[in-house]
C-alpha cells in the first residue's frame, strides 16, 4: 500500500517500525501497542506509508469506547489548555493520535516525512477520519521534536499545554561518565553513597514473579501515600501485562535493612532501563532516604554499567532529586485539534 489504515500492528514489520522513533521507549514499541490492541476500552487503527519494502509512517489512532476516560491524565480538559479550547474534548469527541497509555507517545514518522509538506499529507488522512465520526484530533504525551513537526505541518493550529517532563541519564555505560559531570552532582553522588554505606541493608536484582506477592501491595502503599489509591490485584495485573511482552524483561532491585524494605521496578527494552514504579514504606529517615537512593539511582546505574547499557530512563517525577544526580529532562506536550479545526484539515486535502 501507499498509504492507508489498517486495523492491526502486525501488518507491518516490527523492526522497521521500532527503528522509526525509540523516543518514548517500551511505551510507544511494536510490542506494547500490539498489547493495546487487547484492551476493550480503546479501538486502535493505524495509519501505515509504505513505499516499496520501505516502511515511512505508522501511526496509531485510538478511540476511547467509554463514556469517561479510563486514565483522567488523557483528558484533555485537565490538561491546564488556554480556556475554552479543551471544553469540546469528551471521549465521544476525540480521535487520540499515537497512544492511549503510558503516558509517553511515540512518533513513528520517518526523518523525510517530518517536513511540513509530507507530514501533513499524513494529517489530511487522520483529520479525515476523525471528521466523519465529528471527532477533534488530541495528541497525548509528545515529545518536542514530534510537537514541532506538527505545529508546522498545521501552521500553529494545534494547541498545546506541557504535561510534564522525564528525566534520563546518558552515557551511563563510559567509564568517564561520572568523572564529567558537573562538580555538583558528583559531590552528590558521593554524599549518597556514604549515606548508603552507613546503612546496613542488602539489596538484589530479582525476578518478578519471586516479589510479586510483597512488591505489588507495597506499591500501592506507596502511590496512596501520594494520594493514587488503587487496589494490590490492579498494581499486579499491570506488571503481569509487561510480563506477557516477549520484547520487555522485567526485574525488580530490592533493598532491605533492619527495619525497612523497598523495591524499584525496572523495564528493559532494546539498550535502555526504564525505573518503572517503585514502594517504599515507613516515614522520613536516614534509613528511608539510603534505601531511596540506592533503589532510585545507585542500583540502576550499577547494573546498568554492569551490562553495558548506556541509557537510563528515570522517569517523570521526583525531578530535584534526579536534576541533582544529573538527570537531564525531556518535555512532554499535549496538544488539540478542534471540530472545526479538523473539518477543515480534511477539506484541504480534497
């Protein structure tokens, strides 16, 4: 084909696919999306470009089939738009263009089709499905490269507001690495260590299944205490899908000392670690704080550098304390395509 929709990820080769954009990593992958397609709350299609043998866009459309949004941090409306412009963006209303969870999107949308002219070409396919179901087109989670290429293929007509910012370290795997950074961080990764070190704890790189039973609860302890309550069985039930992703191992780094213990869980997709989500009772210590750092930082770069993996990602919260250990932030856009505005959008490629 040319271009045109397709309902499946698995009409098009997974390794040209993954090769187009890794930027939001196993979130925005061949292998996660394929997942999605499981999900009975969002029906996905995807806009493929083939030229030949050559794959040069893929892009995932979803519709949400409930009447309110399964995750509110996709809703448009508790985005902070300028006023007025997300009021129209129920999810009866809305055509999402590249991903539905995880909070991280993917653009899979090659070098050369990223101009102006080729990228918007794609739009004009995407604004004319969503006009003949009277849907905006909402763009969840970009990162800046993929927001600029839209702003310019729409001439400024999307609407954005920064959702957030995630944090990653670079260059783990150089033996150099810490040797460079700045004096500040270096200071600080030493500070950390001594604290650890007065610390008595033992830590571990294990299997999921070997923690389940603890981890999960311990998790949702921790995000209630941050004012996300959800059940242990919802935490484990996440896990268990990256579980099931052939193209995703994951592990925990555990941490326990005389009277408390943690766990951080971590993804690893193609040459990165992604920090997933971690638990961490008791209240503020000396002994929290060490167990804290070393789940959060120490653990990973360890054994990140022990397998020669050059990218941590570290995620999106906790940003002083991952600024101070070098953590260097990405920001993450959302961004809407009225009614009106995506009519018009399909009426210009006519």
């Amino acid at each position: 084909m040319a271009m045109g929709f397709t309902a499946g990820i698995a009409d098009f080769d997974q390794k040209q696919f993954d090769a187009l954009d890794v930027r939001a990593g196993a979130a925005s992958s061949y292998g996660r999306l394929r997942q999605h397609e499981e999900d009975r709350r969002w029906a996905a299609r995807y806009l493929g470009w083939v030229e030949g043998e050559v794959l040069r866009a893929v892009v995932p459309v979803y519709r949400h089939r409930m009447r309110s949004w399964a995750d509110p941090s996709y809703d448009p409306r508790a985005w902070g738009l300028p006023e007025g412009v997300s009021d129209e963006f129920t999810p009866a209303t809305s055509l999402l263009v590249g991903g539905c969870i995880d909070r991280r999107t993917g653009f899979h949308v090659e070098a050369g089709a990223r101009t102006p002219g080729e990228l918007r070409r794609i739009l004009v396919e995407l604004a004319r499905l969503a006009a003949d179901e009277d849907r905006g087109l909402v763009f969840p989670y970009l990162y800046d490269d993929a927001r600029d290429a839209l702003a310019a293929a729409t001439e400024d007509r999307v609407v954005w507001a920064e959702l957030g910012r995630e944090a990653h370290l670079y260059g783990v795997a150089d033996p150099t690495w810490e040797q460079v950074l700045p004096s500040r961080v270096r200071y600080r990764l030493r500070r950390d260590r001594r604290a650890i070190e007065d610390v008595p704890m033992t830590v571990a790189e294990e299997s999921w299944d070997d923690v389940d039973e603890w981890a999960s609860p311990l998790i949702a302890d921790h995000h209630a205490a941050k004012g996300q309550r959800e059940p242990a069985e919802f935490v484990s039930f996440r896990f268990s899908r990256w579980q099931e992703n052939p193209d995703v191992r994951l592990l925990a780094f555990t941490a326990e000392s005389a009277g408390l213990r943690g766990v951080q869980s971590v993804l690893l997709w193609g040459d990165e670690l992604e920090l997933y989500e971690i638990g961490l009772a008791g209240e503020e210590s000396d002994e929290r704080l060490a167990l804290y750092l070393n789940l959060l930082f120490h653990q990973p770069i360890r054994y990140a550098r022990s397998l020669g993996i050059d990218h941590i990602r570290l995620g999106s919260k906790a940003e002083t304390a991952k600024g101070r250990r070098g953590g260097v932030f990405a920001t993450l856009h959302g961004g809407v395509l009225g009614r009106a505005e995506t009519r018009a959008l399909a009426r210009a490629g006519s």
